[in-house]
C-alpha cells in the first residue's frame, strides 16, 4: 500500500466502474460512479482516501479494481476459528485503521481501550469496540468507526460490529506506542 501511495500520490484517474467508499469526515457509504474522475490521497491500512469533487473519501483495498489497480484481498479467518483466534483477527484488522490525517494506525495511536467477543443467543457473534479519538470534536470518529466495522466484518465469524466511541479516560500522548511516537515525531 506504502507503494501505492508514492506510485501514485496527486495522480488523478477514471473510475473503472461504480464503487462503495466512505465518506470523510462524515462516514456514511456513497456510491460514486463509472468514469468519476479521482485523485489518490493517502494509501494507508488496506485503505485509499481518494480525492472527488472537493471532497475526501475512503476507499477500501478490495476496491482498488475501480481505480484500474489490482484489489487487495480481504483478511478472513477460516471456519472453526477459535475465540482467541478471532481476538487476534480483530486487533490485526484494528491495526490497518488510520485516521485519514495521521499516518498512525489506530491501536498504536492508543485509540482503541478493547475489543469484546459475545456470542448472542441467535447464534451470530457480535464484536464491540470501545475506542476513543484524540479530541472530543474530532471529525474523524464515524469514518474510523465505519472502516473498522468493515474490516471486522471481513471474518464469516463475525456477524455485528458495534463501535462505541467514549471519552473518559481522555486520550493523551502516552497512550501511544513508542512507534508512534517517533513516526509523529512527539518525543
């Protein structure tokens, strides 16, 4: 994805044909449509933001065919997983979010308190997220929220996703990797 971006950074391109992304910063699905012209953004987590008309929108790697690129399959875990397994799944796929302005996925950025695993009396499996932003008004929430729904969703084992987005604790620098730190450049 890394490649991506430097290959293709600024550059504007058709849409191959009608695609599903997100809106930024407001998170809702879109459709925008064959022969819109696009122009990439950031690649970053699986994930493209794209710019059209004006306006920002995420764009997920398995889609990448509607830029003309080659998609990038999507994470799955095979049936019979283990809860464990899922567990690990979940934090793997939380770790290719990225708020769309900063370069730090959102687990190494100490967005994300938990995950939690609940399997419902109708069989299915619900995830819940508990995940916070760096700032109460920051406008990034529903579309961090929505990607990591869809990329959760990705495992067959997975039937609901909830996001709860909470404020207390409050988020602070020290609740980032040392990674992240440094990539910010916030020592």
């Amino acid at each position: 994805m890394d490649q991506l971006q430097s290959l293709y950074k600024g550059q504007e391109m058709p849409l191959q044909r009608d695609v599903e992304a997100i809106s930024i910063p407001f998170g809702k699905s879109v459709t925008l449509t064959e022969d819109s012209i696009v122009s990439v953004m950031q690649a970053k987590g699986g994930t493209v933001s794209i710019g059209f008309e004006g306006r920002m929108f995420l764009l997920e790697g398995h889609d990448l065919d509607a830029l003309g690129l080659e998609a990038v399959s999507r994470e799955s875990l095979p049936e019979g997983a283990s809860d464990e397994e899922l567990e690990a799944f979940i934090w793997a796929q939380l770790r290719t979010c990225f708020d769309p302005e900063i370069p730090v996925n959102i687990v190494d950025l100490g967005l994300v308190y938990g995950c939690r695993i609940e399997h419902l009396l109708s069989g299915e499996t619900m995830v819940t997220i508990r995940m916070t932003l760096t700032a109460p008004g920051c406008g990034m929430g529903e579309v961090i929220a929505e990607d990591a729904r869809r990329k959760l969703q990705g495992a067959a084992q997975v039937s609901k996703v909830h996001v709860e987005i909470v404020f207390d604790p409050p988020w602070s620098r020290e609740m980032m990797t040392e990674e992240a730190r440094l990539e910010l450049g916030m020592f």
